[in-house]
C-alpha cells in the first residue's frame, strides 16, 4: 500500500521468516554457522533458544535456504505435537509427501518408527541427509514427545548419525531439555539469542530499509530511540512499530517519520486518537490510496 510512497520494492517490516531479511549480527551469524557445522558434520543434535520474537525461525529458515534441497531432505514442523505419536506422524507426512496409511496397526508409533527409519535410509541411499526441525519446542508439553525425539538419534551408523535434529524454541525449552539428561547429553550444538541493542536495533532497522529498495533514512534518530525504548529491541516488535509508522507516513505524505508521526501512529492503533473511542473525540484521518 504504501511502497510506492516511500521508495520500496517490498513491504520492509512483516513479521515473516523471510532469509533475505536476516542481518549478519554477530549472533545470528554465529548461531547459523553453527548449526549449519551441526548438519553438515552430522552431530545429532542442536538446540536454539531466545525470547520471542528474536528471529529463531528466521535462522532456522535460513539454515534450510543456506543447505542444498538436493542433498538434504527436510522436516519442518512449525508446531509442537500434542503426543510422540503425533509427532511421528507429523515427520512421516512431512518427508514423504504422501498421505499416511490408513490401517490402524500401521498408524501406532512402532510401525511409524519403522516406516520413519525406512524414509531415513532411502534418503541416505539417494545421497540425501535428513534434517528435522522442531519449532516452538518450548511448548512441548508431554515429555513421551522428547522421548521420540531422542530415539530418532538411535538412526545411525558406526561413524555418523542418519538424523539431523534441530529444536527451537523459547528459553525455558533449555530446562527442559536439561531435565531430560538422556536427551541433553546428545545436544551437540547449543545457541542462544538475545534482544538487540541500541545499535544493533537502529542498523536493523535501516538494513531491512534497504534490502526492501530504500538507501535514504526514513524514521529520525529521535524515533527510532522510541522505538528501541518501547520494544527492547525485539525484531518482531521493531517490525510492526516501524510498519505503523510508515502507514500513518503515507496517510499524511510526512517526508520522514518524526516524532510526531510516529506518535500519531501509535495513537491512531492503539484505539485512542480522536475517533476511534478513546479519550478524544473527532474523525480519524482516512488513509490515502497510492
């Protein structure tokens, strides 16, 4: 809607995965290369932990753009299972790309391992790695669920693992894990984001800025300090303040986002600028069309 306004090529801040949007920070860059070293050197297992919104699906989202689709076969699940088996069905789904049987008998998690093992080696015998990534992990509420994760480690060969497992998740997954010694000792990789500084947030901002087309400083040096003191520079906060921003922008053909814009912004969304219930009253400004 409002691209074209402000030089861009692409909506700049939405809260989606998207690798091309990753900004080379220490710690993103960090934690990518080792999980990639992770995959690639067949360890077993890794974990990535952060406060929410940090940007762990985006780094894991970039790992699978960053590793061949030809050499590896992936299972990406977005959601935590609600028991082992559902969970073996999710990953059986997942690499086939077939609806699963049918039968009772071959839908119980015995059968299910065996036909997941049997992916696993036909995958290997077409040159391919599996790699199985558990998102949200945090929220694993039955434990019989990390029990099939471990198992799944029991796929290997004398000098390598078959599987690939990578869990993602908030920062209390690491207690649980921990609580899980069998599992826990088979974490070979273990890495961790933070929020990002003021430095940090002010560059992120201008990067996203200019992987969607625009080179020019769009919002004031006094707004994006704003915008760090209220999101305690979380991306996924950073992103749709600096979304709102740019909306109301347009609406009032701003040539930059200044403070007063930026608070308008937030005032028109939040519900209390004049017109839209809150404490004022009037006619809330309709937004122009590009």
């Amino acid at each position: 809607m409002y691209e074209k306004y402000w030089g861009l090529k692409e909506k700049p801040f939405r809260n989606t995965p998207d690798p091309k949007f990753l900004c080379d920070f220490s710690q993103y860059s960090d934690s990518l290369m080792k999980l990639t070293y992770s995959v690639r050197e067949n360890m077993g297992a890794a974990l990535l932990t952060g406060v929410f919104g940090c940007g762990k699906t985006l780094v894991a989202r970039a790992l699978m753009n960053g590793l061949s689709r030809g050499k590896y076969a992936f299972a990406y699940l977005s959601y935590p299972p609600a028991s082992g088996g559902e969970f073996l069905r999710a990953v059986v789904r997942t690499l086939k790309y077939s609806e699963l049987p049918e039968k009772k008998t071959e839908l119980m998690e015995d059968a299910l391992l065996e036909a997941l093992q049997g992916q696993v080696q036909d995958n290997e015998r077409e040159g391919k790695e599996t790699v199985i990534i558990l998102d949200e992990a945090h929220a694993v509420e039955n434990d019989q669920i990390f029990e099939k994760v471990r198992l799944l480690l029991n796929f290997q060969k004398e000098d390598r693992f078959l599987v690939n497992l990578l869990l993602v998740g908030q920062p209390e997954l690491r207690n649980k894990v921990a609580n899980l010694r069998q599992l826990d000792q088979r974490i070979a990789i273990r890495c961790h984001l933070n929020p990002l500084t003021r430095e940090q947030s002010a560059d992120y901002i201008r990067r996203r800025l200019g992987t969607a087309g625009r080179e020019d400083e769009i919002f004031t040096e006094e707004v994006v300090e704003e915008i760090f003191k209220e999101t305690g520079g979380i991306p996924r906060r950073i992103n749709h303040l600096c979304d709102l921003g740019l909306m109301t922008g347009f609406a009032r053909k701003a040539p930059r986002i200044d403070a007063a814009v930026f608070r308008e912004s937030r005032e028109i969304f939040a519900g209390t600028a004049p017109g839209t219930g809150g404490e004022s009253g009037g006619e809330i400004p309709a937004f122009s069309q590009p």
